[in-house]
C-alpha cells in the first residue's frame, strides 16, 4: 500500500511539473500579455521573422520552454517584490504616463551554432510598438537559449536602466535624479514633488 501511495505521489510531481507554464496577466505594477518564440535553424538562413515565429507556450522546444519558464519566474518575482529596482522603476514609469505591459520572448538557437557564432540576439529587454508609438505597445523580455541549451535572461540592472532612458519621453524629470533616486534604499519623495522641485530649480536659475 505505501509504495502505491508512494508511486501515485511520484507521477502526480511529475505531471504537475510537465503541466507548469509561464504566468501572464496583472503582476505587481506590471502585465504579462503573451509569449513568442524565435527558432533559429542552421538550414534555414535568415530570421525566423514573421513566417516561423512561434505564439504558443507549448510550440517550443524543451530547451526554449525551459527558458521561457525561467525567464517569466524570474520577471514574476521581480514584480512581486515591491522593493526590487525593477518594481520601483515601472511603477515611476507608470506614474509619469507609460506602460508596463510585457510580452515574454525567446530566441532559440539550439539549432543554429553557426548563427550563433556570427552574432546572437541577446538577453534584454527593449519597448517594441507596431504603430511606432512610445505610449502604446510592450516591453519585450527577450532570452536566448544558446546552442548548448545554456538559458541567458535580461538583468535587473539593464532594465532599470532602458527603463530609466525612457523617463525623458514624458518629460517628467531628468533621468539622472531618477536614476539616483531609485538606487537609495531609504524613502525619497515621491515622483511629483521631484518633478515640481526641478521645474522650481529651472525657474531660479533664470
């Protein structure tokens, strides 16, 4: 009886572990809309943009899922954490007008070695808009999954800083005072009273 139990144990792990996804929708300040995947293939030249692009968790690879996965825990716990740099950016960023909605993409290049030798896609995330728009698209979170299955995912540091170099677009404040702002753990003033101290600032100084 107890190696029964034990056995339906070890194949109901099993089955929850092959049925894990990636998260999507609201987290934290931020959204998860979607997933894409960009198979790379040594037989066939050139980008895998539009025709071969996959829009299904479930269409990768095992390689590419595993990333994918990884990568969406990762963001998921960032945004989770109301203390994470990445967290007190987007929610600045929000603040002054901009968007927070993320869309998980991987590139795999687990067929491809030679490809990958020319120069691959790196790990980062970057705002795409099909209209050109800077207040209307997302914030793709791109992996890449190298040809030995090895998973690379965006850092923390690199998306706060594109975050960051987007502040201007609204005109808020200068990047640099938020820059500053957001790497102090102590309390600061909030987003609006440091845009009405660097208009007060420019007015003196005239």
């Amino acid at each position: 009886m107890k190696k029964l139990v034990l056995l339906a144990t070890i194949c109901f792990s099993a089955i929850s572990i092959a049925q894990e996804s990636p998260k999507t929708g609201r987290v934290g300040p931020a959204y998860i809309g979607g997933m894409e995947y960009w198979p790379f293939d040594d037989s066939i030249p050139g980008s895998p943009y539009p025709d071969r692009v996959l829009w299904s968790y479930e269409e990768g690879t095992d390689a590419a899922k595993k990333c994918m996965l990884q990568g969406n825990k990762l963001l998921v716990s960032w945004l989770e954490d109301a203390s994470h740099p990445v967290t007190k950016a987007l929610k600045e960023y929000k603040e002054i007008g901009g968007s927070a909605d993320f869309f998980m993409w991987t590139n795999d290049y687990t067929k491809a070695p030679s490809q990958a030798a020319r120069g691959m896609r790196k790990a980062r995330v970057w705002w795409w808009s099909g209209s050109g728009s800077d207040t209307s698209g997302w914030l793709k979170f791109e992996s890449t999954v190298l040809p030995d299955g090895t998973c690379t995912n965006p850092k923390p540091e690199q998306i706060v800083t594109y975050i960051e170099s987007r502040y201007s677009l609204f005109a808020a404040a200068p990047s640099e005072n938020i820059q500053d702002s957001n790497r102090q753990e102590s309390a600061e003033p909030g987003i609006i009273n440091r845009i009405q101290n660097f208009f007060n600032s420019n007015s003196s100084a005239r």
